[in-house]
C-alpha cells in the first residue's frame, strides 16, 4: 500500500511538474506564435510524425499538408515533400525550415492558428490566474480563519458563519456574477486581476474553516499557552499559532489550483474572461462549442485534455483526501 | 422532551434558511443597482434621444432613489411580486419558476445518479481495497474525477457526435445528467470508500463478525450505518457543486436552466431579473440544505442528542 501511493504520488508530480515547466518555457517550445493566422489551415489536422522515410530509417520528419478541397476542409499529407524537423534552431525546441509550412502539432484553431502553441500559452495564463487566485484565497483564509481560532468566542463563530454562508453559495455563480456586473472590455491585466481577485474572494472559507480549526486546537496547546503567560499580543500569537496549518495549507493549493482552473474555462467560455486574441484554456474552449467542430475536428479539445491531465496530476499527488469538484 | 427538541432544532433550521434567502436576494438587488450602468445603458448606446432614455428609466423606475426602489421591491416580494423584467418584458416571477424548475431537474437527477452509482462502488471499494474489481473501481474513478463538468459535457457530446450513444438534441436529459453526475459520483465513491474501509476494522463490525454475521451483512448493514457521515456531511458541498457545474453543461448543451439566464439579466443590468434568479437559486440550495440536515438527523441518532 505504501510503496504504491509512494508510485502514483511520484506519477502526479512528474505530470504536473511537466505540464508547468511547458507552461513556462511556452516561447520556447511552442513552434509558432500563438495569433499567427495560417492562410488555408482552418481547422487543419494534428501533422503526423514520421521517423521512416524512403531510404529507411531517417530523423523525425512532416509531410506537408495541402488542401484539397475548400468547402469539406479536407486536407491530404504531400509525400512527395517531407521536412525535416529542426531542433534548436531559431529560438525554437522543434520547428521546420523558415518560409515553408507550418509546423502544426495539434493541428489548427477555426481560424488556421496553430493550437498546441496557443494550448502551451494558454497554459501560462490559466494556471497563473489559477496561481494567483489561490495566493490570494491562502492569505484571506490564514487570516481570517487564524483570527477566527486565535480569537475565539463571538469573533470565531461570526467568522465561521460569514464563510460558512459563502460555501453555500455556487462558487460559479457568484464569479460570474461579479464579473458581470463589472465592464465587459477591459485590458489583459485588468482581466487577470480582476479573475485572480474575484477567485481569491469566492474560494478563501474552504481555507478558513481547515485553519480555523487547526488554529483552535493549538490554541489550548502548552506553548500557546506559555506564549500567552509572557505576554504576546494577539499578533504575535497568531504568528506562534499559524505554522500549525502549513501542512494544510499546502494540501489546499493541491484542491484548489483545479478549481480555480475550472472555474477561469468556464468563466472564459462564456465569453466573460480573456479575450480570443490571449488566449487561456477557457477561451480556446470556445472553438469546441460549435458540434461541426467537434466532429470534425476533435482536436479542438486539446485545451480540455490539458486541464485534465493538471487536474489529474494534482489529484494523484494528494490521494488522503477525496477531490473537491 | 426529546420530540420537542427536535422540532424546535427543525424549526431553527428553517428559520436559518428564511434567513440565507433573503441574504442572497437583497445583496443581488444592492449589487445590481450599486455597479456601474443601469437597463437604459444598453439603450443609451442605440438611442441618442435623451427625452426616450429618460422615459425608459422612469418605466422601469430607475430614476427613484436606491432605498425607495429597494423598499418597493421588499413590499412586493412579500406578496410575491418579484417586478417585471426589462430584457424579456415578462413578470419575473413566472420567468424565473420555468428556468429553476429545469435547473433543478438537472441537478436532482444528477444527485440521484451521482448517489446510485458512487455510494454503492464505494461500500465496496473500501470493503475489499485490495480486490482487482476495487482497483478498477479507483483507478476510474480517479480518472473521472479528474473530469469537471465542463469538460465531460465535451467529451461526452464527442463520444456521443462519434457514436450516436447518446441523444446530442435540445431538450434530451440523458447527457448533461451524466456529464453533471459523473465528477461528483467519483467524488462520494472516493468519500465513501475511505469511511468504509474505517468501519470495517471498528470493534463493533468486529463484534458482530464474531457474533457470527455474514460478511456480506457486516459490510453492507453494519459498516454502511456507520460509515455514511462523511458523505453526507458533503452533501451540501454537492449542492452547491452541482449549482456551479451546471452553469457550463446548460450552456454547451442548450438546456435553458437558471445560470444562462442570470447570466443574461446580469449583463443587461436587469435588476429584478437578477434579484429573481438570486432568490429562487437560494431557495433551491436552502431547501436542499434543509434536506440534506434533515436525512442526517433521521440516519444518525448520534447528532440528535449532540445538539
């Protein structure tokens, strides 16, 4: 039992270590920039790798890719034109040739963009407004809910109702809400903030409430109450008090990046989040609205592919508690 | 004496939930009205004749101060008058019954589905861990989990688009249910197998194993019994997990529930239309809550003399 929660907690740090340190190096290992609009590649197919060529065995290599016929989207692989993929070169992990086609990993967006970029720079976005969002629900949560337990009585038990009353409601409903009722057009910054605060203010009880009680029960413990003999100040008492809930706190970023990342895709697929032209998870979403879309060209769930494969990571990194959904 | 200690710890739940209603519906009116642009906003940018726009705002009563219109929103709602609505023209209240009469159809029967599957597989998960059948169970359940609504919706109307399993039309149940249902089924199972593999090893299974019951009676009778406070002291976590989820499974599917239609009213500052929606989701979740205590209190006795 030991050796296999070891195994998968392994597993889920490898899997999202991998997808943020892709997140980070977007620049680099995207081929193509994320708003490059491909002429003739609407909705154009994942490219397929090939290591055997005419002559055998050979370096990774593409077909170029042409349509054929406008109307049906069909598009047909050139085998009379392979290209040899290039690494490090331009600034690039893997690229082909300059001035000949694009290199289309994933395929490509309704407007012919390349998707595995725009998937690699969404990632940076999404999970760095999911980042921020928890930063920001940890700091609340530590303080009020190390305020509520290092205070007691009447504080403790309004603080608790107030985040008691706010886990009740829908988190979705109240995000968006909030983000409608604010203007609709605003800049990339603004629209970071403004998601990273409203997840902070709808996500911080479920921190509050773990510290809370982990704070109340130190509260009781001898050194706390040797603290309080000498004369510390409730400041002082609550920094005494707060490491206590650092393992919690921890465990908490693991529950709630996944929910803040479901959250900033819903959010942006229904058009209140990022704009198309910076793309997050939530806003590629958009393309795979359309049913045509997604039979035809299935890889537009490649951003939802994505966020289950953090999700999944982060749950198999944490396998004591059940997920939070 | 007990019976009356029940009722009066009854009546102040009830009591609790009047209270979070009204909470919800007043801070909705008071959000509208307080942020930036008003129902006329939308008209300001199409009509420049400043006589239409300021008939507008007198109609719909914009022009009154925020605590007059607050106070005539109070009076009618206790004669459940919930206003008119300025985008659709219609009274709020009937618009409002249709939306979370579906919303709460989807929801329910996902908590249903979401109950049939997920408690059962996790009784016996944590009865035998060690079994293959339990380590199929985990292991899927791990994965769909991993699966938010919103991306099961689409993952299921590919699935459903690539084989035809499912019907893809407005108005079919079948899909939102099972995409809405699917995380939160992982979610219990994985609850409810850690409670029961706790129950199993507890003196009392042990006693009455040596009593002689089955081991299909121990684990399915007395361990369950005992184990199923964990899970249903989430329920209203799931309540309002399933509210948040449903929100983007209407909006892929078309199923015209209560969130596209806050989402609509908020963007056109609808102000009785948003307050309708806010109060009619805060019934739903209080009336969900409400149940979800009461279940508690009929299947654990322990909190009956604990409060």
């Amino acid at each position: 039992m030991i050796g296999g929660r070891r195994w998968t907690v392994t597993a889920g740090l490898i899997l999202t270590g991998t997808i943020a340190i892709a997140a980070v190096a977007a620049p680099f290992i995207a081929p193509n920039a994320p708003n490059v609009l491909f002429e003739d590649r609407s909705f154009a197919p994942p490219m397929r790798l090939h290591i055997i060529g005419d002559g055998g065995l050979s370096a990774p290599f593409v077909y170029r890719q042409v349509l054929e016929d406008r109307v049906g989207g069909r598009f047909r692989s050139d085998v009379d034109t392979p290209l040899t993929l290039h690494w490090f070169s331009g600034g690039h992990l893997v690229s082909v040739p300059s001035g000949q086609e694009p290199l289309l990993i994933l395929g490509a967006d309704a407007i012919g963009r390349d998707l595995f970029s725009r998937v690699l720079f969404g990632a940076q976005r999404s999970l760095a407004v999911a980042l921020a969002g928890v930063a920001g629900a940890l700091l609340i949560g530590a303080l009020v809910g190390g305020f509520a337990g290092s205070q007691g009585g009447r504080t403790e038990s309004t603080l608790m109702w107030f985040s008691d009353f706010l886990l009740a409601l829908p988190g979705a409903y109240l995000v968006l809400v909030l983000r409608g009722l604010l203007p609709l057009v605003l800049s990339n910054w603004e629209v970071f903030l403004l998601l990273a605060s409203l997840f902070a203010l709808t996500a911080w009880p479920h921190a509050a409430r773990g510290v809370r009680a982990i704070i109340s029960v130190e509260r009781a413990r001898d050194y706390a109450e040797a603290a309080r003999a000498i004369g510390a100040g409730p400041i002082r008492m609550f920094l005494h008090l707060l490491p206590a809930a650092r393992g919690f706190l921890a465990l908490e970023v693991v529950l709630l990046v996944p929910a803040l990342l479901v959250a900033e895709a819903t959010v942006s697929y229904l058009g209140l989040g990022f704009p198309t032209a910076s793309p997050s998870w939530g806003t590629l979403l958009q393309d795979a609205a359309s049913v045509s879309a997604l039979s035809n060209a299935p890889w537009v769930l490649a951003p939802a592919a994505s966020l289950f494969l953090v999700t999944l990571g982060l749950h198999l990194v944490n396998p004591e508690r059940a997920p939070r959904v | 004496m007990a019976r009356s200690v029940l009722a009066g710890l009854i009546v102040r739940r009830c009591a609790a939930a009047v209270v979070f209603v009204m909470i919800v519906a007043c801070a909705a009116f008071l959000l509208v009205r307080l942020a930036p642009g008003d129902a006329a906003t939308d008209l300001q940018l199409r009509v420049a004749d400043p006589a239409v726009i300021a008939a507008t705002r007198a109609r719909l009563g914009l022009d009154q101060p925020l605590t007059t219109q607050f106070g005539r929103w109070l009076v009618g709602l206790a004669h459940f008058d919930l206003g008119q609505s300025s985008t659709f023209g219609r009274p709020v209240a009937s618009l409002v019954t249709d939306r979370l009469l579906n919303t709460a159809q989807l929801a329910g029967l996902a908590l249903v589905l979401a109950t049939l599957v997920g408690l059962p597989l996790g009784v016996m998960s944590g009865a035998r861990p060690d079994s293959w059948l339990a380590k199929c169970v985990t292991t899927v359940s791990l994965v769909i989990a991993a699966c938010p609504p919103i991306i099961a919706t689409l993952i299921l109307l590919w699935v459903a688009l690539l084989t035809g399993w499912l019907s893809v039309r407005a108005g079919s149940l079948a899909l939102p249910v099972i995409a809405l249902a699917a995380p939160v089924a992982a979610m219990l199972e994985r609850i409810q197998s850690q409670s029961s593999a706790e129950a199993a090893h507890s003196t009392s299974v042990l006693a009455a194993a040596a009593r002689g019951v089955p081991s299909s009676r121990l684990t399915w009778i007395h361990a369950t019994r005992q184990s199923l406070r964990p899970v249903l002291g989430v329920y209203g976590v799931v309540v309002a997990t399933l509210f948040s989820g449903s929100i983007a499974v209407e909006t892929i599917t078309d199923w015209p529930g209560l969130g596209r239609l806050t989402l609509e009213a908020v963007q056109g500052r609808d102000l009785f239309l948003v307050s309708g929606c806010a109060l009619a989701g805060a019934v739903l979740i209080a009336a969900s809550n409400l149940a979800a205590d009461l279940l508690r209190l009929a299947i654990d006795p322990r909190l009956r003399s604990a409060t």
